[in-house]
C-alpha cells in the first residue's frame, strides 16, 4: 500500500515539474524542487531512459499483452503438446527473447530512490537496485510473468480514472478464467496421459476422444472445468478414477476458496456501492417522520427535505471534509484563491489593508442554499455575517408593524452585518430565491480580526452608516 | 446518485417555480403549501404537458407495463418463432406503435432545467433536449425498452414510501427471472436449429421433443436454466454437443457474477436491517454489566435500563440528528413552531419582549425521560433549567430535616430554576412519573441571553420571588 | 422494533415493582410509580390474568410446542394423509381445541396500553383491543400459528440472557428445516397424485414406491428436498414431468432467495463476532509499530501495549461510553453511590460540607491502569487531582539531587495535589505496582467548585498544610 | 475475548511480577527492560515449571502435533479398522501415555492468578486451580483434545507477528478439511456394515469395493464427501440405501452452515483488506472533483493531492490516534524522548528551565508534509510556532516590494516565531523542499506555559531580539 502511495506521489511530483517548466516567476525560482528531477525533459546520462518515459510505458503495455498470451498458451501447451503445431514453439522463442530484452533494459532505466524520491541515473546503482532486477529475472518461469498482470490491477484500483467497481470485477474474473482454463488443462492432461482411456472422464462420454479435433477436446475440458468451479456439477463427465478423484478433490477445494473469494469481494463492492442511497434514505424518512409526528407545516417540512437533498447532493463532492483534512496554509490559499476576489469587493471591507481581508476570507465557510431557504429569521440572534457568492436573496423587513420593505441582494452583496455589528437581533428574515452559494463569517472571529487594530474598527462602522445614510 | 438527487431537488425545485410565478407579497402569503400547488395549477403553453401530469406519469406507467411484456416476449420469440401464431406478432405491431407515439410525445413535454431547476416549455428548447429525445430513440430497439425499467427501479429505491428491502429484492427477484427466461430460450434455440435432434441437451432426454406442445418445451428449457443457475446441477439434462458446451460456458460464468451479486445485496440488506437490534443489545449489554459489576442497587439498574430503552426507542426517529444537520435558521423556525407556545406562558419569562423569548426558545433542547427517572438530584450542581413539554414530575424537598413538602408539576411549569438563578446547589429531588418530554435550558446561555438588557434581568427576578412570596 | 423496546421497559417496569413492594421509605412512597401497576401483586380485577403472570406465560410456551407440533403435521398429513392412521386426526381435534380455549382467554388477559404504558382490565377496553383478538383468531389456520414462532424468536434476539450469535443460527435453522420438511412433502404428493407412477421424480427409481413403507418415502423425499435446497444436486433424483418441473423451478428460486439470505446472516454474525479481535490487532499493531519506528526504548514500548491490552479488556466492558449516553442525573446518583465512600475519607476533604464533596464527586473519572504504568512524570504540568480506589502506587521524588524520598500509597489516599494546589510543576514521579483503579478530577473543575464559598478554600489549604508540617 | 486479552495481559502482568520480585531503587535501574527478565530468571520453587519456560512451550507444541494425529486417524481408524495394521493401535497407546504425562505434569505448572496477575506456585493451590485440570483430563477422550488447536488458533489470531488474512483462512481450511475427513470415513463406515454391498454409494459405482486396497477406497470416500461440502453433487456416487439417505441428509444441513461461515468470513476479511484502498480512492476523487469543479490552478490541486497521498502514507502508521489513546503521562514520556532533544536546542528557548522545555514539548505535535507544500502563507494570522525535526523548508520575504531575502531552515531551527511573538501576521511564505517532519505549538497553549514566570517571557523576547540584531 505505501509503494503504491509512493507511486501516486511521484504522479503528482511528475505532473508538478511540468507546470514549473512552463515557469511562474518567483516562487518557483527559489525552490531548486522534487519535481524537477523527474520525467522526460529532465537530462538524464545517456543511454540510460526515464520510468516515466511514454516510450518505456508502452513497452510495458506490450509486455503484459505478451504476459497475457503466455499464461493463455502455457498451460494448454502443458496439455496438448503433442497434438500442437510446431510454429507455436517459434513464438514462444521470440516472446521469450522480449523479455530477455526486458532484463537487459533493466540496466539503463532509471528508477526513483525509496528514500529520497529522486531517480537515479547511475549505472552503478540501477545495476545494485538488485530487487528489481531479481524479480525481472524470474520472467524467464513463464507463470511468474504473471505478477506484471497483478501489479496493473494494483495500480488500476488505485487510478481515480477507472471505476473500482469494474476494475476489481474485471481482476476477479480474470483470475476465475485463469483458473478454469488451468485446470481444465491439467484434467484433459492426466486423462490423456492415463493408461486405459475408456477409464478417463473423457473417455467414458467420448470413448475415441483421441481422434477428436483439438476444439472439441478442449471445450469439453473447459466445460468440465466451468461445470466443477460453479458447483453445477451436471455429472455427465466426472472422475472415472483414482487420479482424476485426487485432482477434483484438490480442485473443488481450490474452487471453496475461490468462490468464497469471489462473494466477499462482491459483498463489499455491493455495501460499498449501495451505501450513499441507504444514507439518502435515511435521512429523508428521519426528517419525514419527524415532520410528521410533529405536525409541522408544509413549508418547514419542504425547507427541511429540499436542504438535505442538497446536502446528500454536495456530500458527493464531499467539500467540507477534503478542506478539513488539509493543512492551514493549502486551505487559506484555497479560500484567498476562491473568495479574495468578492470579499474585496464588499462594501463594508472597503478601505481595508490586504492583510485583514486576507485574514478575514481564511475564515470564512461557504455553504449550498437550496431555493426558497430561510437563512436569516427575524429576530435571531445575530451569530454570523454572510456574504452572497453566487445566486440570490430577498429580505422582507418591518421596522414598523405597516412599513414593508423588500429587498433583493445578489453576487457580491452583504446581508446579517447591522445585526453582528450594532449587537441587536436581526431585523430581517432573509430567504433563497434560488440556488444560492453563500460565505458565512463567525461573528467572534470578525470582531477578534477587527479588534487587532483599532483603525479597522473605525473604517467598518463608518462604511456600514455611509450606507444607511 | 447525484443525478437521482438531481431529480428530488428537481421535485422541490419544481414547487419553488410555481411558488414565485404565483408572486408574493407577504409571509405567510407568500407560502402556500406544497400540496396544493403541485401540478395541475402551472399555466403551461398550450399544448405543452407537464411531466408531472398525473396523466403523463399514468402514460409512463402504462409504457412500463408494455416493456415488461416485450422484455418477456422477445426472446421467446427469439426460440420458438416458428411454433408461434400470428396474432402475436400483430401484438408487437401494435406495442411499437405506442413507443412511437412515446417519441412524437416528447416534443410536447415540458422538461426541468438542470441549471435554473425550472419547468422550460419552449417547443425549440424541447426539441433541443437532445439527450431524453436520444434516448427515446433507442427504444426502437426491443431491449433497449428494458432501461425504462431500470431508472423506475431506481426512482423506487430512493422513496421512503417503499421499504427498501423489498424494492431492491423485488429488483433483483427480476432480473434474476429475466436471466433465467433468455437463457432457456436460447438454449432451446440452440438444440432446435441442431442438424442432429437427438445429440442435444433436450433430445437426448425427450427424443421426440419438437412434437411436443410449446409448454413441455418451454418448462423444460426453463426447468435447465434455473438449475444451472442456481448450481443445482441435477445433470438429467445437460449439453451434449459444443454447441451447448459453449453456451453452457458463458451462462455459468455469467451465473457466478450474478449469485455471487445477488448475495452481496442480501448480506447488504441484511447488515442493514439488523444493526439496530444488535447496537440495541450491545448497549444494554454494557449496562447491565456495568451494573453487576458495580453491584449498583436494582433501582439504579432499572432506571439505566429504561433510559437506554427509551432512547433507542426515539433513536428510530433520529430527531437530534436530525435537527443537527439542518442550518440554523430552519432550527429555529422548528423551535419556535414547536416551543414558543408553551415557553411564553411559563411565569418566569411573563413580562419578555417577542424577541428575547424567541432567543430562549432557539436554545432549548428538547428529551425523553421514562417514567420514575430522576432528572435532577438534590444537592447537585445546577447548571440547566427546565420546562415540562408534556407528561409529570414529582419534586420533593426538605430544607429542613423533619419537614417535607411535595409537589406535583406538569406540562407548562418550569423546575430547576431556584438553583440556577439563586445560584445555590439544587434544593429537590425531582422525579418523571410518565413518560415525560423536557426543555433544557443550559444555565450559561440563560444568562448570555438576559444579560443583553439589565431590564429582563430584573423582570426574571421578580417573576421568581413573587412566587416564592 | 419499537414495540420490542416497549415491551423492555414493561419488563424493567415490573422488577421496580418488585423492589418497592420491598420498601424504602421515602423516595417511594411519594411515587405513584408506573411499576407499582404491573404484575401479578398488583390486584386486577376479578377474573382478568396478568400477561406477566407465570401460569400465563407457561400456558404461552406450551402453546408454542404445540405450534411447532401444527408445523411439522401440517404438510406431513397433506401429502401421506391416505397412509396415516386416524389417531392423528385426533390429536389435531385436541389441539385445536387448546387455540380456541386461548381465544377465549383473550377476553381475560388484561393488556399493556401503548400510550400510558398502564395494564389494562377493564373487560370492555380489552374486547375492544381488537388487533391482538383478531390475530389470534387466524390461529384457526394452521400455518398462521407459525407467526407465535417467529414473535418468540423476536424476543429472544433482544434478550441479552441468550447469545446473538446462537439465537439466530436457531432461527435460521428452524426456517431452513421447515422448508425442506415443506417441499419435500408437497414434491412427495405431486408424485402420489400422478397418473403415472412409473414418470415421476421417485418411481423412476423406486419403482414401486407405493409400497414401501412411510419411513423409506419420508427419507426419500426431505433427501430429495435437502440435496436441491443446498444445490448439490446429485441427479439421482430428478422431476421426470412437467408438473414436478414447474415445482423445482420455484422450490429452486425460493431457494436462491433462501440461501442468500442465510449467507447474508451468517457474514452479518460473522463481521460482528470478528469485529472487537480485529479493533485490537489493529491498535497494537500500529503502537508496536510506532515504537520500532521510533526505536522508543523498551520500557515505553512494554508501558503503551499493556495499556492498550486493559483498555480492550475493559472496553468490553464499555463502562465510559455507556456512563456518557446517561443523563446527568443518573451519572450523578452512580458517582455517588461508588466513589463518595471513598472520597468522603481523604484528608483533604475533611470539613467540607455533604454538598461540596457530592458535587466533586460527580466531576470525578474512574480510569483504570495496569502495572508498572506512570500515572504521573516529575516535572509535568499539573493538570488533575488523583485519588485510588483500588491498588496501590509508588511515589519517588528527590526534591534535592541526592535526597530520595519513596512512598507506596494505597486505596483512599490522593495524589497530585500538591501540584494542582500550588499551581507548581509535579514533584513526584508516581508509577502503580498493580492494577489500579483511579479517580480522576480536573483542576479547574476543582477550583470551580471550591471558589464557591471561601471557607472551603481554606479548609482545603489548612489540610494540605497540616499533613505537611 | 475478554479472557484471550487477559492472556494479554498476563503476558505483561508476568514481566511486572518478575520485575517486583527483582526489587527497585532508582529511576533507571529499576526498568531492566523486557527482553531480558522474561521467564527463566523467576525463582520459581523446586519441581514448579513456569508456563513461560520454552521446554514447557516446546513440550505444548509438540502436543499440538499430536492432537493433529490424533484428530485425523480417529475417524479412519473408527471407518477402517478392521483393515489396519495392529501397529497403529500401538502408536496410539504411546500418544496416550503423552496426554497422561501432561495430566500429571498440571500439578507441576504454576499458573497465573486472574485477579493479581501473578505466577501462583504453591502447590497446594495448584492443585486446587481445578478447571485447567478439568480440561485436561478430558483430553483422555480424543476428539476433544481438538481444543488444544482451537486455543492455538485464538492465541495466533491475536498475535500481530502473523498475518491476520492467512491465520484466519488456514484456520477455516483446517476445519473444513476435518469435517471432510470425518464425513468421507464415516459414509464409508455405513457402506461397509451396511448388509447387501450392491446397495450402498461404492458398492453401486465400485461392485466388488472391499477388495479394492484402502488408497482407493478411501480417495474415493474423500471424493465424495468433497463433492458433497462443496455442493458440486457430480451424482456418480450418491445415497442408495435410507441409513446413507439420512446420514447424507444431516451432512449437507451441516455443509450448509459451513459454506455460509466460510464465506461470511472470507466477505469480513475482503471488506477489511479493502478498506484502506476505498478509502483512499475517496479522498483523493473527492480532492481533485473539488480541484476540476473550483478550476484550482494545478499547482493548488497538486499540494492537495501530494498531502493526501503523504496523509494515507503515514495513517498506515496511526501514528496520531495511537498516541491520542494513551494516558498523558505515556504521552509525555514519549514526547519528551523523542523532541526534547532538539526543542532544548532551539535558540528562542535557551536559558529555559528543564522544566518548562519539558512543558513545551509534551504540548507539541508531530506532522509530516510532502515536499512543495506551503506550511505558512505570508500575511496569514499567527496561530502556530514551528520546529523542524528533519528535512528543510525555504522561506521568501519581502518586507520591502523589491527587497526578496531568502532563506533556508534545517532540522532544529524554528520560523512562525516573530509572528507569534510580535503578534503581527506572518511575514514569510514558509515551503517544504522535501518530506519534513515538523512539531507545531499552538500559540494560546505557548503562551499560557511561558506566563507563568515573568522571567521566562524576558527570556524568550531576548533571545528573538539577539537574532535580529
């Protein structure tokens, strides 16, 4: 797990280098960095190719085709060798020769040091990187070749580009192929070797099963094979004697653990999936219930599940818990990046130095409000102060029991601030229109910011009353 | 998910258009419910239909019942189409029809915009909906239809008025029996169009077999293919040329993918449905160890149990989780619909502005005690206030030794309340009787809240020794 | 579920019952308590039964043997009935007579009203409470008495006296028994009923099957049942027409549904069973490995694991977490009822007032700690008072560099509060010799709660004083 | 569970006895650490053998391989005995004098008493310690001996030195290779008492079975018992007569439940393997939606995505959690082992006393960042003060607009400090070159230890003051 973490982190130190060489002045200049000693553009010696090279990546694409053919033809040849044409023997030799190339090759590809995260380009040390030259030189046992196929799933399942789902059932079912086709080898193998050949599983179905074409042979082969790791188990072929029983014992025993195998990976792939809609629900007969053993109103019970509706909608964005998993500097860098532009702009933060507006959007939260969402009642308390991002609000507000004044406040503007700041409860009741994205600020916060200096204090009020006058 | 939550933001996104067409002027005008408006009452252009006309939806419904039937007929049709009448494919003619007028339909169907969650009902953005059109298209193809059946399940899945377990059974139950049916008809294809009718799955057990009536047939087919899929496997009938070899191949590697998912969803389903019994006994487990352990007198014992109870018993309605998750304004709202009634009329707070008993009201949390618990214990510290929502305590104090003075309160009356503002350790005892729903009201917060005008400091203080006095 | 938690707080109703019949004086007598209406004591009206009453649940459980008798004679009589003799129909006379004499019991069994939680005798409200009437009038169906079955195994899953695991293997059991005894049976008469003997599922093999005896064809038919219902399959026995086709086909679907299920139970028990071994594997797996890491000296390493191994072992006992899910007032009366023995002795407190040590003693933490562990290190911030309840520690300080003073102290004294009351980094290292039980009390909840009055104060540095001097 | 951690704790309880015993003086003497006073330096009394002893740990594994001999010719013996050679019996005979032997050997073993968690070795109540030697004469029956595997396996379950997956499967393997074992001799037992050969599962398949040798016949007893556990049923052996009918009807109810355990565990140690790789995947699709949907400049979204990587990396360690679990004291003597070191070297604390150093550091926390990443921003709020333990970070300021000073930190030196002292917002953009491990004091908590002394604080502002000028 931590190699392949390693291997997402060198990705990403890949993908860095090639922004910075695309080159953003200052900051980059004075960090001689990780990243900029990998990939391509990075001079290597001669003779000596980058992991991360396309070229190499597509001879490794090449060779798990070749791993695929080899442990397709391996066992078949185990079994039908003499019946098998000599031109398959040729191409086992030239496949054989790509993977000696493979281990030639491993002396003049770079690779990146565990501790340090650089790649190394010395002869000296690829040559003493001996683990994974001794792995390579395994390749020669054709079924070891095997590990490059595990060793693409382990990364697939980790690639954010490829469903896990389909990823994981892919892998599963190909071992599961695998198998059937090993065994129904081996089976067809010990029939074929064995001395009375009316005795065999085949045999006593096929009695001349010998004179058969090869396709024929081996669908049976792979049908026995198939019917036996189902636990079909139909009867019309099965062991005729000692051997076969021996071999079906160690097989249906294999097959337990494969199944077994196969059904916990599905259960977990099943939970896994399902488990965002079981939440949904929920959730929404929670609120519904509650709504209706209270006796709510319609429109509280409609406020209730349209906002948890957008809720479980965002979670699948998951916004808050990935900022919160961050550390201070990448979230406040986030937030100046996102929100700087329209705290700036705000009527109130007008005349503020850089550094307190800076500090102020750090600690702002942004929040989804669904359509037709109360986000201010009148007469609450004043906790926060929120700032519009995007979409829109009404206020409806009645400082005198027959003067109504609506308002509408969009992108940009402010609303809850004569509440925090004059210390009185709110005034209005502000409520949705549509979709409205909005930056909420802790009314302590604002005040432990603004008290730092007492001029800002001063620029604060003195905006909020050139407003109102 | 999202775009099924899509569609439940589109419901309430819905209601919120037609709330504004409507135009409002005033808070509670501005509200009317959403029963009463859903639907019918959008002026739409002529000719445009809602999709949430109760005729269009029975239209679909209708439509849903005409794709089971041709998911049903089409493979049947597929095996036996030599043996059937006429008449049936006059029916498919028919069918075909109905899904063409299916796709002229959608011109004329007002859709919900992803982006503003309105109704759009613009003949030319209609037509432009390429995506729901090009979809519609598809069913020209017979089994394509089968996606209709899909989404409806997971329509299904996500409303609360179906029980989930039996949704996704049913859901599951269908395919499995769609598995089944093409599969046995494919197989008797198979041994049907066989040069040699004797040397198939079917004609080695039936010789005569094509002479039977279609049912023998059908049963028989059908009978194979559910043992096979459920690794029965009697073997009375199983293939007996490559033909079915290989489709026997593909059925059971396809029938382990598909057990193996159908028990995946069971386990799931199962987790699901248990775990509120097993926290139930995991957590009075612990108490009634904890108990015996301690040796702790047999009323404490009891009143922990039924506290636990009481608990799980309301924690099927999830009410404080529920709330939490909500924001603050629509908290409020609730509290003050569900609570201002009663706490307005408590004798400590006569004499409150609107405004202050709101902010009370805001900050109360609301419990369940069973009958005979204790909620505050004399001599204790006091540091909450509270109000009876519903049911009785009985209070019991003794400032002096020999004199004992009881009580009976009950919904409306307040208790806790000489400790907290006289700052003095809690004078009672006091005991729920019934099942009893309380306001609490931290002691900290009471005193924020009041603090915020030295006249409603003074008001409480009155309040509390008139009564005393 | 609700009613089952309802039903357990009847049932911790009536053991309170029985302890105030016993008699404490003063609490009680001013309780009209809910208990105190319950239960056999408690004087019904004539004629009316307690549902608690023994006799009443003996005649329940005897009605269950008989249940179970019904559903085991049930299909046996429906498929051998021409072979049985006739004194079975008999006892089923007799049985039934024993459900209508439970009908008419009915009448007399007073009832437990969902709303008040009170029992019920009034003849006229109990005849009225229809629901429970009614249900047991489908008890005249045979299989219908099943559902007494199924309400038993209801209960017991919630009893903590039973074990989880083995309740529910027993329920599913009992299920899968009852199904193959079920199909079994009706497979045995389809093969009675058809026309010919020779073509069915049992005559293809035991010709004349009609002649053997009763046994031979019960064992032949629930053999049949089992080999289907667990997918084995031999062959042996297999449908040989349409009509037993049609049956395995839904015996066979039914099964799958079976089957899964039971999987799904069994991984369900099984991950809940595995859940605590793994939770422990897991946590010292990742302390040992921080220790290596770090290469932490020896003596660290041996004080982290055997922390972590009590705390496991007394998390099975969950005390903290089952404490917090209590109110306060319960918390508080336990507090008082374990630990004021213990506190009430310490010197420290002496003169402080009943009030002042229950408050400080409902503040308290109980925490255990292993051997050889340090509770305190010299030179630590002091942060808490501790106080031993059981086991000992040893104390070392060197208050000047070749000065060494060591102490054991045992259960009733305290330690750290020279730190927390002088406000001075802690002189002692204190380590425990054995398993020892703590009570923890933060410092600034001490000070809290003797700012309260200035003598306490006092009292509580006069006693510091005086032990020191 | 409970007691297998008592084992646990015995296990560490045993070293604090031994340690006791050695009787202790000072600090570092008295914790000879654990290696070195395991087991063999106890002064047990003459003839008393400790439990630890590893003869005694020997003589128990050899008994396991006995009980494995035991456990597997048991049921051959009971199907084949009158086929044996006679020596067998005389293997046995030995094997039970070796079970004698350990029931003598129980009254010689000291045991570890439960409550005081130390070694007993008197005699007397040795003997009296009556459930181990309860159990251990039942170990005269064979069968039960299996017991011993059993507690092997739980002790192996909760040994970290073993992979969790592979001891929990070769567990299950076991079981279900003995209930094979067990099923196929007894089923042969059956056939070969059974009265007419011809009749029964071999006799049917295998005409003339007894005079076959007992390879064959019992391969082809093990096939068929494998053939039935799996649920493959070929159906080429299978019931003949009514005795195999109900012993074949009891084996597959048994199977049943075997598979469903099987593969209930298997699905608990999937969904445990895989949780770490889920987990993974979510986060880090979560980060870069969240990156794509904000259109983040790549170089925000790669610190996100490096710092997740880093974050699942080292969570693999636990190395927060871990520590959070532990008392305080463990915690500080941890942190003061590993940061004291160089925290004492940091130039802002020289002059400090041991004592407050060691308050400062027991307050720190340990992070680790991926090499780029910014850890302060310029013109952030000061809240933490930074160490660093390894790796280097750069800083860049630019207290003038063309003014760049930058600079380079190592291990040991400490940046945030003007910011936090000075109270001003950070001056410098502070970013890692490569993986460095950083402590981080909060602010209030820095202040809050320095405050204590007036003298401190002036030792802190002239040591900042020494480095500016």
């Amino acid at each position: 797990m931590l190699c392949s973490c390693m291997n997402c982190l060198q990705h990403f130190g890949n993908d860095s280098f090639q922004l910075e060489s695309g080159g953003y002045s200052m900051h980059n200049d004075l960090l001689p960095s990780l990243g900029a000693t990998i990939n391509h553009t990075i001079k290597l010696r001669k003779h000596i190719v980058s992991p991360y090279d396309p070229r190499y990546r597509l001879w490794e694409k090449f060779l798990i085709v070749l791993v695929l053919y080899s442990a397709w033809i391996c066992p078949f040849e185990f079994a039908f060798r003499r019946y098998l044409p000599s031109t398959i023997f040729l191409v086992d030799n030239i496949i054989n020769s790509f993977f000696a190339i493979d281990i030639v090759l491993t002396f003049f590809v770079a690779f990146v040091d565990h501790k340090s995260y650089l790649l190394v380009d010395e002869p000296k040390r690829i040559a003493g990187h001996s683990k994974s030259l001794g792995f390579k030189l395994l390749s020669v046992l054709r079924l070891w070749r095997l590990h490059h196929v595990n060793s693409l799933f382990a990364r697939l399942e980790k690639d954010i580009r490829f469903n896990y789902f389909w990823t994981r059932c892919t892998k599963l079912f190909s071992v599961t192929l695998f198998a059937v086709h090993c065994s129904g080898c081996f089976n067809y193998m010990i029939a074929d070797r064995y001395p009375d050949p009316e005795r065999t599983w085949i045999g006593a179905v096929i009695p001349n099963f010998m004179e058969h074409n090869l396709w024929v042979r081996y669908v049976t082969a792979i049908y026995w094979s198939i019917t036996t790791l189902t636990t079909t188990g139909y009867g019309d072929l099965h062991a005729e004697n000692t051997r076969e029983m021996v071999f079906g014992i160690c097989y249906m025993l294999f097959n337990l653990g494969l199944t077994s195998y196969l059904i916990g990976n599905m259960t977990n792939l099943v939970v896994h999936g399902t488990s965002h809609t079981k939440n949904f629900r929920d959730t929404i007969q929670a609120a519904s219930e509650f709504a209706s053993r209270n006796k709510l109103p319609k429109h509280m019970e409609e406020q209730m599940l349209s906002h948890i509706c957008l809720r479980f909608k965002t979670e699948g964005l998951k916004q808050q818990e990935t900022l919160d998993g961050l550390p201070k500097a990448i979230r406040s860098s986030i937030a100046e990046y996102l929100f700087f532009p329209i705290v700036q702009k705000v009527y109130l933060f007008q005349g503020f130095s850089f550094n307190l507006i800076f500090q102020l959007v750090t600690e702002m939260q942004a929040e989804y409000y669904p359509p037709k969402e109360d986000v201010i009642l009148q007469n609450e308390a004043p906790a926060y102060l929120y700032i519009i991002v995007s979409g829109a609000v009404v206020s409806n507000f009645s400082l005198l029991p027959n003067l109504q004044v609506h308002g509408r406040l969009t992108a940009g503007e402010i609303f809850g601030e004569i509440g925090v700041l004059c210390n009185m409860s709110q005034p209005f009741t502000i409520r949705t229109t549509e979709l409205t994205q909005i930056l909420r600020l802790n009314r302590t916060t604002l005040f432990n910011i603004i008290r730092q200096s007492r001029q800002d204090a001063t620029i604060v009020m003195s905006n909020l009353f050139q407003v109102f006058n």
